[in-house]
C-alpha cells in the first residue's frame, strides 16, 4: 500500500532533534506508556500509534506499559494490536492506566533495554514530558539505538511552543456546561454569585477560553493576572456594581489563581503530590466563602416566607403562617357556588350551620374595589389586624 508522507518540520533548523534514527519494520518494538491526569482522546492517540506504525510501516509487535512510569519496572504490561486497539478511541480515560511519579530513571532505561524496546512512545503532560527528555539523556549516555518519542497531554495547555494539546477543546466544551448551570442558578435568585472552578494550576487558558466562548462570565481569574479582594478596585468593589447592574454574578476562577491571597490567610502548605507539583489550596471553596462573609455582596432579610398578599408579594414572619392552618370557610360565598354547581346537599343541620357561623371569622376578601387599588371593607379589617401586629408585613418594592 503507498502512502503520500508530507513535509517534516522543525522548530529551529538547528534542533538537535533533527538527529534521525533507522529501523527496519520487522525490527521495531515498540512500547506506549500514558503518565499524569487523565485528558479526553488519550485512547485515540494509543490507537493511531499501533493502527499508524502497523499500516504505514508494517510494524507489529507492541507494548501496553500498565499504570505510568513505574510499569517499566513493575513488569505490568498487555500486548497490543489493531484488533486490541480498534475501538478503543470510543472509551474514556486510558486502557493503560496513569499515574504520578514513579519515575525511576536508571531503573526504567534497565526495563527498556531488558526487553528489547528500541521505539519509546510517551504520553502525558509537563511533567511526564520532562521524564521523557531525561530517560532520552540516559538513552544517549548508554549508547542504546532506542528512540523517544513525546505526545503532549495536557487540558491545560500548559506546554510551551506547541499551539495547543490535544483534548484542550473538549476541557473548553465541557467548562462551557457547569457555567451555564451556574448561570442559571445564579439567574434565579436575587444578588445571586455563581463561582466555577476550572482545571488550571499555572495557567488559565481553559477558564479564558471558557469564558469567550459562554458570555455569561462577569469576572474570569486565572494564575497569570493577579488580583485583591478589598478596597477600590478589588474583586468586592467589582461585584458590587455588576450585583448592582444586573441582579446576579457569575465568577470563572481557575485553581491556580489567588494562591498568594490564601497563603496568606491558611497555613503555608509546601506539600508536593507524587509528580512533584506543589498541592494547591481550595481556590474554589475558600473564595466562597470569602464572598458568603462580605456584608456588601449579599443583603436582605432572614425569619420569613413570601406569599402574595391583597395582589402583592410580601415577606410574612414564620410565626404568622405557622400560628393557624388556612381552612375553607363553609359558610362563604366560594363554598355556597360549590354547592350551586355541584347540586349536592350541605351535609349539615341548621343547628350546626348556626353554630359554625357564631364561630367562624368573618371571611376576609383579597379583591381589590375595581382597578383604583382601594380595598373593600373586609380588606380593610385584615390590612388593619396585620399592621396591629408587632412585625408588620415587608413589601417589596
């Protein structure tokens, strides 16, 4: 089968990259590890690998390195082949297994050569980048005829030089969701603040991208741009006047950004995880609750329901809705035109109706006299029996 191979291109014309190595296809080994956090289309690069060497080079024998770096010396591997890898790409997460750290470099080089590998595909993120260019070193200090090879994994886009790593669009398509839902939580409520944290520990691409495409974002914080909280021009100042303009607030806050500001305020945390990356503070939580403790964000009343009264909406203290049930009165006019129009008998003899009157409250009305907003006289009893009370009905405005 011929193929059309296009151009090779290089950063630099002087890259030392551009050392080329030789195999003949029946000699290839070729082994394929994945290494750090998961990234959609890990599974689709594996496939392209085997399917790619397989039909384009006629290459086939291969190697599933199990669970990161430290597969190399842990002895878990799964052979692949086309077959293995057909479907591969409509699964999410990596059929090989990730992890951090591991990364035991003389150790990895043994494994390699051990098992006569000659063709080293990896794939993962900054760091796991950094791994494969010392395990390259090494290669080169021993004299070993084995070629490295990198694929970039990372959602954040936080590898230099390339444009941007595979999975990166699909991380912006799904940040795109849980702002929406924020949106609309924030939307309903008044001075509603919606916050969205999003993947990022050194760079904010993904909440900037986000943020251009949803349009719905007031205030986007990432890593790269500094910010305070209080005074003028502070976050606080800033949400104040867009809760003034538009009634709700939606923040895009990527893990990284603020570290400085809960340095701060939380113990120093100099902790690193297995790949060697300092743990981050909760962004997200800590800058909630930060927003719930400032008074000027969020204000209003506490103790009450609301419910319409005479034609308006109106805040009730809980004891008036919890004193007494709202019973139908049988002797009022609504329950008279039940009767007339169901043509069914009261069920009650004159005494008892006598006796229900003596003891029933006059039934309150909630018309209005007409379109002028004056109330009829019933009305004017109930107005005048709840401002009697010591906590009068609050009525917005």
């Amino acid at each position: 089968m011929d193929f059309v191979f296009t151009g090779q291109y290089f950063v630099n014309d002087d890259d030392t990259v551009a050392q080329q190595v030789y195999f003949e296809s029946d000699e290839v080994h070729a082994c394929i590890v994945t290494c750090g956090g998961l990234c959609p289309g890990i599974n689709t690069v594996i496939r392209e690998i085997v399917c790619g060497l397989h039909y384009m080079y006629g290459v086939n024998r291969f190697l599933g390195i199990e669970g990161g770096y430290r597969g190399f010396y842990s002895r878990n591997t799964i052979p692949l082949t086309p077959k293995d890898v057909n479907d591969i790409h409509k699964r999410g997460g990596t059929i090989l297994g990730t992890s951090r750290g591991g990364h035991d470099t003389s150790k990895i080089v043994d494994s390699i050569q051990d098992r006569g590998i000659n063709q080293v595909y990896i794939i993962g993120g900054d760091g796991t980048q950094k791994g494969a260019s010392v395990i390259f070193e090494e290669i080169q200090r021993c004299g070993l005829k084995v070629a490295v090879a990198g694929i970039p994994k990372t959602i954040d886009n936080d590898i230099p030089v390339i444009d941007k790593s595979f999975g990166f669009d699909t991380a912006v398509e799904e940040a795109q969701r849980a702002i929406n839902a924020a949106h609309v939580e924030a939307e309903s409520f008044e001075n509603g603040v919606g916050v969205v944290k999003l993947m990022g520990r050194f760079s904010g691409f993904i909440a900037m991208y986000a943020t251009l495409a949803s349009r719905d974002v007031d205030c986007c914080l990432i890593p790269e741009s500094p910010f305070y909280l209080e005074g003028p021009g502070g976050l606080f100042d800033y949400m104040e006047k867009r809760l003034k303009e538009n009634g709700h607030l939606v923040i895009v806050i990527a893990e990284g950004a603020g570290q400085e500001l809960l340095s701060e305020c939380l113990s120093s945390m100099d902790q690193q995880d297995a790949s060697g990356n300092k743990l981050l503070h909760d962004v997200g939580l800590w800058i909630s609750q930060k927003i719930k403790c400032n008074p000027r964000c969020m204000a209003g009343y506490t103790g009450f329901t609301v419910g319409p009264v005479n034609g308006r909406h109106a805040y009730i203290p809980f004891y008036r809705v919890i004193e007494r049930q709202n019973k139908v009165v049988i002797t009022d006019r609504m329950w008279t035109r039940v009767l007339s129009s169901t043509n069914q008998p009261s069920f009650l003899d004159p005494r008892r109706i006598s006796e229900a009157n003596k003891d029933e409250p006059q039934p309150q009305s909630q018309l209005l006299d007409g379109e002028s907003g004056v109330c009829n006289e019933s009305t004017s009893k109930q107005v005048n029996v709840i401002e009697s009370k010591a906590l009068p009905l609050l009525i917005p405005p």
